[in-house]
C-alpha cells in the first residue's frame, strides 16, 4: 500500500472518530452550552446538544464518504483523483475551523476547543496525502 493510501485510509479513520467525539462528549458540550447560555434550561441544552450532534455526524459522514470515493479514485489511477481530493481538503479544512474559530450569539465558541480541535485532526491526513499526490507522477 502506497503512502498516500495510507494517509488517505487514516483520514477516514480520524474522520469516522471525530463524528463519534461529540456523543463521547455530550457532557462537555452541554458543560460549554450551559455556560455561555446561562438562562437555558436543561431541555434546551439537551436540544442543543442533540442538535450539535447530528449536524457533526452528519458533516462526519459526508467526509467519509469523499474519504471513500477519494480512496478508490485514487486506488483506480483515476485522472481526476488529485483535484478530488484537493478539493475534499480545503472543504474539511474550511468545516474544520468553522467548527472551531465561530462565535455563536453568547460570545464564546460555538464547539468547545475540544471538539473544534477534534475536527481539524483529520485534516492533518488530507494534507499529507494531497501533498503525495501532487508529487507523484500522474497516472496515464
């Protein structure tokens, strides 16, 4: 298995994981709700939370999916692979710090640090096997 396969397979890995990390880390999340939305009360932070969820999940989800249709691009020498997944890094690159730099209406953060980190790891795998694409010599 080549090194950009490698790097390619780690993302979905680190991708797939930080869809999980939000409901492994409900309580913070509801922690960092309650405490920039002081006057919320446990209904609404529990929405919030649950809300918070399913669109990480969801964003999750659909990085691994390019995650996959990256990987058999690439897997297939498939002209288009390197475009794919250059475009797939600055799309997780973009969601990423979203997640972690936007302020909502409190102030603060709209993640906890912890979460905003959490999304940004995989993207540490898409700029390495997007730098091996670029250097490789283009298939046929």
């Amino acid at each position: 298995m080549t090194a950009t396969l490698r790097a390619l397979r780690a993302g979905l890995v680190l991708t797939v994981l930080a869809a999980v990390v939000p409901f492994a880390a409900a309580g913070l999340l509801a922690d960092h709700l309650r405490a920039g939305y002081p006057g919320y009360t446990p209904a609404q932070i529990g929405s919030a939370v649950a809300t918070y969820q399913v669109v990480l999940s969801v964003v999750g989800g659909l990085g691994a999916l390019l995650w996959l249709a990256t990987i058999l691009a690439v897997r297939a020498g498939r002209r288009w692979a390197r475009a794919t997944a250059t475009v797939g890094l600055v799309l997780g690159v973009s969601v990423a710090l979203t997640g972690l730099l936007i302020r909502d209406t409190s102030g603060d953060t709209g993640l906890p640090p912890a979460l905003g980190w959490a999304g940004l790891v995989p993207c540490l795998a898409g700029v390495l096997a997007v730098a091996w694409l670029w250097t490789r010599p283009r298939p046929a």
